[in-house]
DNA sequence: GCAAGGTC
C-alpha cells in the first residue's frame, strides 16, 4: 500500500479524487478521514500535528528563572493525538509514502514531522511531491515526478520554533513575573505581536505629541455662462512647488479680501489627459482583506466567512501571498461556468466577448496556493455576510479578466491680477469623467465619482460667484484600521498571510489594545517601553529580517539550525544580563501602567483613586486605592468586562465605563451616577411575588440597582431572592392589561423609536431562556436550526437535556444523527458549560 | 499559563 500525506484534510479528499479519478471512498480511523483506492490511502492532517516545547520540569513559572529557559532543552510534543495515531496506524501497513503537504517552508516542516512520525513506525521509502494549485494537470504531473524531502528547508522552519519559543517564553515570563501578573493576565512579548504592537504604539504617541497648526485655505466658485465650478487657490511656494495651505492669517485675509473684489478670472492654462485605470491583480490574503474591510468586516471576520467558504467548496483556500493565477487556471471556462449563473450570468456574457482574457497579475508570485479565486461551485444557502464576500471575490475574479477604465482628466487653471498688497492669484480646477467604464462595470467597490469642470480656452473670462475662505488646523495622523495594519506588517515581513489577523487578536485578547481602529492601552505603551529600553531587539522587526537571513542560510546548506539556535542564545542571554539588575523598575514600570488604564478618577471619601477591581469571586466593582484605610466602593454591572474610557463625568470627575460583552457592549457611564441615580428612584409594585406571596405577603417590584441592571424582584428580598430581568435602557411602563396566567401587567419598554413590548415579564423570561437554550444548541459545531428542531422534537432543549441524555437513545430517535455526532456535542457542551461557569 | 506557525 502506498500512503498519501496532505496538510489538510480538504486538500487529501481533492487529491485522492484526482488520483482516483473520482473512484477513491472514504473510511474513518481514529475519526480522522482517509481515502482509499486501489492499493493508494490518502490522509489529511491538519497543518502541524506536533509542537515544539520545553519539558515539563520548566512549567511551573515560579519555580524556574525564566532565563533557565534559553538553555533549556526544546521538545517536541504530539499536539493532534488522534491525527497522529491514525498516520502511525497506517504507516504500519504501508510498503511507501509520499508526503504531499504546501509548497511552503511550513509545508516542508510539516511533511518532516509527517516523515519522522511513520520513519517510527516503519523502514520505508518516503517520497515528496510538490505542486501549487490543486488541479489535475498538477498533481498527476507532481505524483509522476516524486521527488525528496528538503531536510534543510525544514531544518529553517524548526530554528524559527525554536527561537519564537525561547525568546517568546522567556521573555513573557520575565515581565509577567516582574509585574507580579501572573494567571490569565499574564504580559506577553514575541517576535510578530510586539513590533506589531509598536506599530500600533508608534502611531499613537505621534498623535499625542501632535501639535496642530492652524492654516487656511481659499475656494472660489467659477461660472462659465451658467456652468457653475468650485477652484482652490494655489500658489508656489519657496522649492517651487504647487501648495494650498496658507500659514499666516492676515496672508489670507488678504487674498480673499481681493479674490471678493474681482468680478471674473482669466483662463490661463487648460490641461486635457486621458488616464487609463488598470483593474485590480488578484486577491491574495491581505488584499482580501482589505477589500472585505471596506465592506465593514473585521479582519477576523473576513477570515472565517472565507474559510467557510473555501471549507463549503465554493473559494479556493483563503490563505495565500499569491498574486498571479497559475498557468492551469482556465480562466475563460471559469467565465463560461458564471455565464449560466442568474446573478453574474451577464457579467460573465460580456466578459466572454473579449477577444482575448489576459488576467491581471500582482507583483507576488509564490507557490504555495493561487490567488484566492470562485471555484465555480455555485453556492446555495448562504448567510447575508457570506453572499456578500463570496459576490466580493467573484466580482474581484471578474475585474481581473476585464478591460481598464479610461478617465478624462482637466486640469483648468485661472488668474486673477494682483493688487497693491497682493500678487497675481490663481485658482485651479480639476474635473474627471469617466469615459470607459472597463472593469468598474463588474466591480462596483471602487468610487467613480467624477468631478465636473466644463470645458473652457485658455483667454476665456469666467466669472467668480463667490469667494470661500476656510479656516483648518492640521490633523494627527490616523490610527491604522486593522486592514492596514495588517497591510504594514506584510510590507515589514511580520508574520504570515495566516497568522497576521490572529495577532492582532491576540492584541485584543491581551488587553493591549482596544476599540477599532485599535487603540493602545497604557498597559501597551508600557509595555513597549520597557521592552525598547531593555530587550530592543522584541519589538524590532529587525528580529524577523535578521531571521528571515538566518532561515535561508540554513535552507541553502550554508549554516546550521545549531549555529542560528546558540548564536541567538547567546544574544538573550546578554539581553537578560541588563533585564535581571532593572527588574524591580522594569516591574514597577509595568505595574504603574497597569493600574493606569483602571483609573477612573478622585474618591469621594479619601481623595486617593477610584480603581477598577476584581473581587474574589471574579466579579468587578470600583474600589479605592486607598483600601483598606478607606472603603468606598460602586458597583459595576456584572456582565462584561469593564474598559475605562477617556470621557469624564462632570459631576464626580469619574472616568466612564463601557462594559465589553462582545455583541451585547454597552456603555455604563460614570458608576456614581448610576449608584446615585438607583438610590433616589421609588420601587414601582406591580403585583405580588409568585414565590412567598401567599404565605409571607412579598410583592413584587420593579427596582434599579446601583450597579445600573433593574428587574423585578421581590419586595422581601434577601429573605425572598425572587427575581426576573429587565432591560438595561429605555423607560419602563406599566400598562393596564394584565397576563391572565401570572396576574401580572404587561411592560412596555420605550427606547428610540418603536416601543418594545414586553408583555408579562415572567412570559417574557420564560421565553427569553428557551431562545437561549435553542442558541445554545444551535452554537455546537454542525448543529443547523433543523438539527436543533430535531433535537427539541426529541426532548432535547438546552445544553443539561443534552449531556445528560444517553447518545444512542437519541441517535435511534433523531434521523440522520449518528451516536457518536451525539458524544461530540456532549464533549463540547461540558467544554461550553465549563467554560461560562468559569 | 509563555511564541509563532499550521489548521478547524
């Protein structure tokens, strides 16, 4: 039997049915897919099946000196134990195997933990392919033509692990300890978030020391008849260049004070151009994403609406630097396939009438995957967001086969005669037209407004209608959306096409940066600079270029991985030399910029800083820093994580907080305002408590808590704990329909324009947790609304009904279910449970 | 519990 090995299993199933010719079945071991056909098994892992680690001796941070961990033996752990029986079970029965994984660095890695991992299990001949689109002619080419493992290649890649973990380790542990910050909250550095960070950082300390200038700048509308036009002054300034902005006031005052007393302007010089609009290369990643960016997608989200899509078979796979087609893609069969389609179809029809469909290209060529291009699958059940991206990347596909557009651009200038006090004044206008649409006629994501300015000769008098003088200050530069970061750490080799959005994740996650464009916190700022004054070479992208040399050093056979590996050991060791005597300030550093982004302002009582605080329980309140001497705390709503925002409440000089609940963020404002505003309002009784009413007589009352939630509770509360959610916003009224089921009046909640009503707020908490419930269900993996309909016919409505159910009982009831789909839910219903419990 | 890189 000869064995098949791919990064994924997407790439093994395309494989297998090219080889096969659509002949190969498929059979599960250990759960993991593999095909078979003839005498040939085909196996996808799943992109790095072991990782590289210290041993387990160096867990525990507290007992090991971080710096322990730059001489400290690396390790290589299986990551994807089920993944990696299966290959090792079938590496028994093979006679040989050929390792057929990306046409990458990471792909050869890959294919070497593959090789050492079936080398363990048996003495076989174990060939490489390598190809870089899944196409026929490709991959039977490929497989024609084995050929062997790069060992130095892959060798590159282990050095990269291996400096990544020590450095990234070490140095992670180093700060986190340093700051005592230790748990979840721990302080990260690496080699791609930190100079990622300092980009971020950057930018941000450039808008602090932002000094703005004020300058002004004039506008006139010109008329030809009645052809009205808006031109801007300009003038030379000292180099000789044209400019607008005028600095002194009474500078441009004058100007306008003369351009108002002028009655026309004469036509100087006229400009006439005809500019040709290349269409767009093909998407890579980044390009994608910026596309999907201009749409209102997060970068994240961008990622895993076209994994989705790539994974459905509709995209080719959404991780590649590729910008040129490969020579297999028929890029006229794919049109003739969309020609058909009732929404492209005639896109697709004019497109095919070019004589000749010559494709763009980018500038990189690469072999690991094809621009990210419509397979010609045609989708039929998408979400809104998916058709959206999906239509996105057709239309790019189809821009890239169409003909440029051609503007026509004019470029009028005019002049007004000096006066006493002021020179000859001119003003210009540019106008352009579209005159070929081109490739904007099938994609419609770029602007092509045009800019209207008639036609005039040079010695025409146009008459000036009015004069604008427009006072500015110069602005700060902008915070880079996450499109354009990600755009910045490509051009700086910062990561790769398939990590860059997860770093800035991670930023998020860590708490360095906030909001969108993100935004630094304190922590981050100080982080950075710790890390510039002490270990500079973490938040260089210095550090990658340099390794970037060191990896194709060791690809060409003219280093080592050991040189490179101890050659770095050496410099962390010299950069904890300096960290180990300045780790008190170092620590002092982090901790002052930590407590910095919980400031929110004065105590009432004590004068010493109101701070955001976690009680032991895990929930968060306001405290003071003056604890335990003074005591005053407010409350913090308990759902969300608390961010302190920079805008102050002008009662208690308190900064505002915004509660971070993914979708469900909202902003709870100064936390003294809400305790204030709880304790002046009256508990509005609505009925009596279902609970203790009969035997104790407790009610029940509509109430505002200081931490800003308000339900209805019971008026015996804490003797009685009875209580129901209300909203948040809006105000609340009490109507005089009443629930035939619970006695209760119906609520109607008015926020904005549509009042929303509520009803009885027991109904309406009964079915608010049954549509949870549902959610809950519907959130497992595979789980669509029908499945979950299923389920709920079955007896099955939340996560509890699941866990606790016998999985082949259900399956037998459920049609289509397998019991072991059922066990995978259990498992991931415990991990969710455990999880929200946390 | 640390990194970055694959993939889901």
């Amino acid at each position: 039997m000869e064995l098949i090995i791919t990064e994924k299993d997407n790439a093994a199933r395309r494989i297998a049915d090219i080889l096969s010719e659509g002949g190969a079945s498929v059979e599960r071991r250990n759960g993991v897919p593999v095909y078979r056909w003839g005498g040939r098994r085909c196996i996808g892992l799943s992109g790095h099946v072991v990782g590289v680690d210290f041993p387990p001796e160096y867990a525990d941070w507290r007992d090991v000196q971080p710096v322990e961990l730059v001489d400290a033996e690396v390790v290589k752990t299986e990551t994807q134990e089920n993944i990696v029986a299966a290959l090792r079970s079938l590496a028994r029965e093979a006679d040989s195997a050929i390792v057929a994984t990306d046409y990458d660095r990471e792909g050869e890695l890959i294919g070497k933990e593959a090789y050492e991992l079936v080398r363990e299990e048996a003495d076989i001949p174990i060939e490489r392919v390598r190809f870089s689109s899944i196409t026929d002619r490709e991959v039977t080419g490929a497989f024609a033509d084995p050929e062997e493992l790069d060992f130095d290649l892959a060798a590159a890649g282990e050095a990269r692990q291996i400096v990544d973990l020590m450095w990234g380790a070490a140095l992670t542990r180093f700060l986190s300890l340093s700051a005592k910050q230790l748990g979840e909250d721990f302080i990260s550095v690496g080699r791609v978030q930190s100079p990622t960070l300092k980009l971020i950082v950057d930018r941000e300390r450039e808008i602090e020391a932002f000094d703005p200038e004020d300058y002004w700048e004039l506008f006139a509308d010109l008329s030809k008849d009645e052809e009205a036009f808006e031109a801007q002054y300009f003038f030379e300034d000292e180099d000789g260049t044209e400019a607008e902005r005028l600095w002194e006031e009474a500078t441009a005052d004058a100007v306008y004070d003369h351009l108002r007393g002028a009655s026309a302007a004469t036509v100087e010089s006229v400009r006439r151009r005809t500019r040709t609009d290349d269409p767009p290369a093909p998407f890579n990643t980044t390009q994608y994403i910026r596309a999907a960016g201009s749409l209102g997608y997060s970068a994240q989200r961008a990622m895993s609406i076209a994994e989705d899509l790539y994974t459905a078979g509709y995209l080719t796979y959404p991780r590649t630097d590729n910008t040129v087609y490969p020579e297999d893609l028929d890029e006229r069969d794919l049109l003739e396939t969309f020609a058909t389609h009732p929404r492209f179809g005639e896109d697709a029809e004019s497109l095919l009438e070019r004589e000749d469909i010559e494709p763009t290209s980018g500038d990189k060529e690469t072999t690991d995957h094809p621009p990210i291009h419509p397979t010609g699958e045609f989708p039929t059940e998408l979400s809104d967001d998916e058709w959206e991206v999906y239509e996105l990347v057709v239309r790019r596909f189809f821009a890239t086969v169409a003909d440029p557009a051609t503007w026509a651009h004019l470029r009028v200038v005019a002049a007004v005669p000096g006066g006493e006090t002021v020179e000859d004044c001119r003003l210009k206008a540019n106008g352009k037209r579209l005159l070929e649409e081109g490739y904007h006629a099938v994609y419609p994501y770029y602007s092509t407004s045009e800019n209207y300015v008639p036609e005039v000769e040079e010695g025409e008098e146009l008459a000036i209608r009015e004069v604008r003088l427009d006072a500015k200050q110069t602005q700060p530069p902008r915070r880079r959306g996450q499109s354009r970061l990600i755009e910045t750490m490509e051009s700086m080799g910062v990561g790769t096409k398939a990590t860059r959005h997860g770093t800035l994740q991670k930023l998020y996650d860590r708490g360095y940066v906030e909001n969108d464009p993100p935004r630094p916190t304190k922590l981050a700022m100080g982080v950075v600079e710790a890390a510039e004054r002490f270990a500079d070479l973490i938040v260089s992208e210095e550090m990658t270029a340099q390794l970037e040399r060191d990896m194709t050093a060791i690809a060409e056979g003219e280093a080592t991985l050991d040189e490179v590996t101890d050659e770095s050991r050496d410099i962390l060791k010299r950069v904890f030399a300096d960290l180990h005597e300045s780790r008190e300030e170092v620590g002092e550093h982090l901790r002052s910029a930590l407590k910095a982004d919980k400031i929110l302002g004065p105590c009432p009582e004590s004068g010493h800083d109101l701070l955001v605080r976690r009680s032991r329980w895990g929930s968060y309140f306001v405290g003071c820093d003056g604890y335990p001497d003074c005591e005053y705390t407010l409350p913090l709503p308990n759902r969300g994580e608390p961010l302190v925002l920079d805008e102050t409440c002008e009662d208690h000089d308190l900064r505002h907080v915004k509660m971070l609940a993914g979708r469900n963020t909202y902003t709870h404002g100064c936390p003294q305002c809400q305790a204030e505003a709880a304790d002046e309002a009256d508990d509005e009784i609505i009925g009596t408590c279902p609970e203790c009413g009969e035997e104790e007589g407790g009610e029940l009352a509509i109430k505002t808590l200081r931490s800003g939630s308000r339900l209805v509770g019971c008026t015996r509360y804490p003797d009685c704990e009875y209580s129901l959610p209300l909203p948040r916003r809006g105000d609340i009224e009490v109507t005089d329909e009443f629930c035939e089921d619970h006695d209760l009046p119906e609520l109607v909640v008015h926020n904005g324009d549509e009042p929303w009503e509520l009803g009885c707020p027991i109904c309406n908490y009964a079915e608010y947790r049954a549509r949870q419930v549902a959610q809950a269900i519907e959130d497992l993996d595979g789980i669509g609304k029908k499945t979950a309909e299923k389920l709920a016919a079955a007896g099955i409505e939340s996560l509890e009904d699941l866990q606790s159910a016998e999985a082949d009982t259900v399956a037998a009831e459920v049609q289509g279910v397998s019991a072991d789909r059922i066990r995978e839910w259990q498992a991931q219903a415990q991990a969710q449970r455990g999880a929200s419990a946390d």
